[in-house]
C-alpha cells in the first residue's frame, strides 16, 4: 500500500506543469481532497536512516583490528568500504546504497518534497473552504523534522546564533521542485535553524487546534501531539533555550510527579521486554511496540546496519573501549557490567565482536524464501519519553534546578532497574521494579571527574557559549545517561558535537585518529552526486573539498538472510 501511494505522490511530483494536454494522463494523480492528502502524508516519513552515518562517527565504535591490550590484532572484514570511510571520518565515495549520505540524502529530501505537495494541496482547499488543520500541521512538521535530521548530519552543530552564521547550512526546501537540473545554494546554520523553528512553532500552533490522533488508525507512525513537543525539546535543547525545553517535555511527560510515577506511568517497561521475552525477535519487537507508551514516534528503516552485529562482519563493533564505558561501564550507583542483565545486552556466541541491545535487531523481509533473499529494515524509535526525559535533566541542570534533574535522572534509573546497590535481581521480584534510588547529588559529584571517559572535556568556551564550573558533574551525568539510552541510534554524535567533545578512532594498526572539537568533518560530507551536480560541499582541512570521481561498488540492495548457526543468545559476561 505505501509503495502504491508512493507512486501516486512521485507522479504528482514530475507531472507538476505538465499543462499540454487537454486532460491528465491517466497515470497522473490530482491531490484534490483531504483524503488523498491524508494518503499522500503518509509517505513524509523516510525511510532512509542516518544512525550508522552518526554512530560510526561517534565513540560509540570501535575497530576490532585494532591491537588489543596483549597486542593481537584480526582480520574482520566490515559489511562494506561505506563503514571503512565512516569510521575514518573520510568523504564516502565508495557507494551510494543503503546507510550512505546519498542515499540519506535523497530520502530526507523526497519525504520533504511530499510534504510540500501536500502543503501545496492543502492550500487550494483551504482556498475552497475546506478545513485541513489537521494535515498542514502534519506537513510542515515533517518538514522541520527531515531538514533538522540533515542538519544534524551534514551541518556542524548550533553554536550562536552570530557563530553559526558563518557555518554552511542546508538547501531549506519549501515549495515543490518544478525544473530539470535547478541549482541550489545552502544557506547558514543559523538561517536553518530558523527555518526549522518557523514550521516547527506554525506546526505545533495548528496541532494545538486540531486532533492529529483522530484520523490515522495508528497514530506513532506520524507526528503526534506527544511526538512534535518531544521534538520540540531536542530542537531547544540542540540551541540551548532552557526553558522551552522544559516546557515542551513537560507536555510529553504530564501526570506524573515524582520519579516512580515517570517511570510506572511513562517510561519503557523493562521488565516485560527483559523478563518475559523468550527471544531476540520478540524482545526488538518489545522495544518498538506502538501500544508501550515510550514510544512517541515510530518509523521503518531500510538500513543494513544491523547486520554488523553478525561475526562475518565484525570489523566495527560497540566494543571495547566504546562499550565499556556504555552498556558495560560504571556508573554513580552502579559499577562495571551491572547493566547487562538491565538493559538486556545481547551478542552473536560472545561478547568478542561487540554486543548490542534488541533495538538494534532487524525484521527480515524474503522476496525468496528458496534462495534465501530478502529485505531486512528495522523499526527506528525517533522519539520516546526516555529520551525526552533527559532533554529535560539537562535543562534543569543547566537551570540550576538539581532538585528537579535528580527526580528525572532517578526516573531513568528506575526504568531500567538500577537501584542504589545493584541491578535489580527478577529472580525475587514479582513487579520488575523497584520503589527505591539512591541517586544523589554528592554520588554524582564523587563519580564524575573531568577528563575521566565518563566527564570528557567539554569545548563550549571556544564554541562561544559558558557553561558555570558548578553544573559540570551533573551535566556529565545527563550526558552519560543519555549515551546508554541513545545506543545504536546515532544521537550520541550529536552531544560530541554541540559540546565540543573530542575523540580519537584507533583503525587497525594505523594508530590513532583524532577529532578535534573544530575539525570540519564534524559535519559529514554532502553526497558526491550533489556536489558534482554544483552543490558546494562542505569544507576540509586545506581549503574547499572538491568533488570527487564517485566508485560505485554498490551492492544490492537484496541480502541473503542470516545463517541459521548464528545462535542469539544474552552474552554472559561475569
């Protein structure tokens, strides 16, 4: 049904001004009421994914090549050249197949050309009196959206308002496109934060007088009232207004006080993914159910990221350093390898590739079920309560407001069973949680020291923004909290980013790359098509990156499903 509908909106597209015959072709679709609007929004959503683009970049990975402790190194080969370049933070210009910025690119872009269709349509009825609230607020905070997941990829990270003006931004798109071949010129950070802001406001405004629940028989697959201020609170929190990140998070997170109701009436429900599922499929499934009410946001990824948790392509893993100071690391209640039984950490045979939570799990869908091919894709979790939770730690402890944040930050404990002592124990527990966290101000203080892994050094001053001596420890935390919870998912690039946070890339026995808090590769490379069809890219160190000769080693976009003998099973790492 989508891929139908799709095709009426891209017919749509490329028939704009096709004004020579004296009718339609029949092929050619008119968005003429609400119901084919309504029909048409529902492909404003990519399916193209950014998470390997970010989490590749960030610390979240490490290169199993690399020398270990003992100095052995092995010969894992990566799924392709696309994660060899990530890694390196080198242009990727190997392909433009699933996970490559092309083809993130081309996704965002197309959702965003729907979406002014649909914006386009909207208006005409309206000129006839018709009423579509409802799907203008839909579209345009679709809109916000996809150009705000671009930005974060290919832009550097909101500094100031002044800073920013001088770093490259997007192409805003806000009309559809109706020539061959149009040239493009990217505007500022700052001009596209604006941009974003505008639709994202105008969107929320319409929301607030319509009743976007009401006409999509599962709402978490669009933008609902929960979802767009959940958004709203990581814009704001990307641009530092403190306090409209509050204000956006506390509509997310209305009705409950204190961190036992956040975490019984809000937030995921660990135990019932941890405990009751009897498989990995079943657990990823746990993690992106429409009915748990975590989930705010919800969308299908076509990404062979997943894939990398198999052994055969075990080169980049979330291991070592990265998951020690993740999954498997201390905490201020906690020590080391306390949160695997939590958070339920699995892994292909053992630990010795990397290990990963269910989230990061695929859905396999066979075109040939003889030949064993198909599709695999994943269901993202783009918003949900947890995450917008700690937006709103953050703020508070940028607010001064510690009281407020330790009732948020003992929520989040709460949800994924950490109590003062351990992990909660299931095996004597009938509810799967606990009444009872012991996270204070002094322990946080005690655990969080700078230029430890968990307090890196923060580059906010060169950035141009203050950050007071007296918030540090509290927002190391918030900021640790949040690489756990945002696992896999890409968002930990950009706290490295907005923060000045530097880190090093240890590839095979190449030694050691670093990434400065102003290197230029902070922001990823346009695709080579745009930048060959006149776009400028983004700059390099030494100058301007010019375009180069694309090497398509593209492989197709059907895979073979996994080998059975790849037995899931919880990694057991006492």
């Amino acid at each position: 049904m989508k891929k139908n509908i799709l095709y009426i909106a891209l017919t749509a597209l490329l028939c704009t001004g096709c004004n020579f015959l004296d009718k339609n072709p029949d092929m050619r679709a008119s968005i003429d009421t609400q119901e084919k609007v309504r029909l048409l929004l529902v492909n404003a959503y990519s399916d193209a994914s950014g998470s390997a683009l970010m989490e590749f970049s960030s610390d979240n990975i490490v290169d199993n090549n690399a020398p270990d402790a003992a100095g052995h190194t092995k010969s894992l080969v990566p799924l392709s050249r696309l994660y060899d370049e990530i890694f390196a933070w080198d242009d990727v210009v190997s392909t433009n197949a699933q996970d490559s910025p092309n083809y993130l690119w081309n996704g965002h872009y197309m959702a965003i050309a729907v979406c002014n269709q649909a914006l386009k349509a909207i208006a005409e009825l309206e000129a006839q009196g018709k009423d579509l609230t409802a799907e203008k607020s839909e579209a345009l905070l679709s809109r916000a959206y996809h150009h705000f997941l671009l930005a974060c990829v290919f832009c550097q990270a909101y500094k100031t308002d002044e800073a920013s003006k001088n770093d490259l931004g997007l192409v805003y798109m806000t009309e559809p496109e109706t020539e061959v071949a149009p040239q493009y010129t990217r505007e500022s950070v700052t001009e596209t934060y604006n941009h974003i802001q505008a639709d994202l406001e105008e969107g929320l405004r319409l929301m607030a007088k319509s009743s976007p629940e009401a006409y999509y028989s599962v709402p978490k697959y669009h933008f609902n009232t929960k979802a767009a201020h959940a958004f709203a609170a990581r814009f704001y929190l990307y641009k530092r207004e403190w306090a409209k990140v509050i204000e956006h998070a506390n509509i997310v997170l209305a009705g409950s006080n204190t961190s036992e109701e956040i975490m019984k009436n809000l937030l995921f429900d660990n135990y019932n993914a941890h405990v009751k599922c009897t498989s990995i499929s079943s657990e990823a499934y746990a993690w992106t159910d429409a009915a748990s009410p975590s989930n705010l946001l919800l969308m299908t990824s076509m990404s062979s990221t997943p894939y990398i948790n198999f052994p055969d392509y075990g080169r980049y893993q979330c291991a070592g350093r990265a998951i020690d100071y993740s999954l498997l690391g201390a905490g201020p209640i906690w020590d080391n390898r306390e949160l695997v039984s939590s958070l339920s950490v699995w892994s292909y045979g053992s630990d010795q590739y990397g290990s990963f939570l269910a989230k990061n799990y695929y859905f396999f869908e066979y075109t040939d079920k003889v030949n064993g091919y198909g599709f695999i894709h994943s269901m993202t979790r783009h918003f949900t309560t947890n995450e917008t939770l700690l937006c709103r730690a953050e703020a508070e402890v940028m607010l001064g407001d510690n009281t407020a944040a330790l009732r948020d930050l003992r929520a989040w404990c709460l949800a994924y069973d950490i109590n003062e002592e351990k992990v909660m124990d299931y095996s004597v527990s009938s509810s799967g949680d606990t009444t009872y966290c012991n996270l204070t101000q002094s322990k946080i203080e005690a655990f969080y020291n700078e230029g430890s892994p968990y307090a890196p050094v923060l580059h906010n001053t060169e950035m141009g923004f203050d950050i007071p001596d007296n918030v540090k420890k509290m927002l190391w935390c918030c900021l640790h909290f949040r690489r756990i919870e945002n696992i896999h998912d890409g968002w930990r690039w950009m706290d490295l980013k907005r923060y000045g946070i530097e880190i090093e890339h240890i590839i095979g026995t190449d030694g050691a790359k670093k990434l400065t808090w102003n290197d230029p590769r902070r922001a990823i490379q346009v695709p080579q098509p745009a930048i060959m069809a006149g776009l400028q890219p983004n700059p390099r160190n030494g100058g301007q990156a010019s375009a180069k000769t694309t090497v398509l080693e593209e492989r197709s976009q059907i895979v073979p499903a996994p080998r059975m003998d790849y037995i899931c099973t919880k990694a057991t790492l006492e």
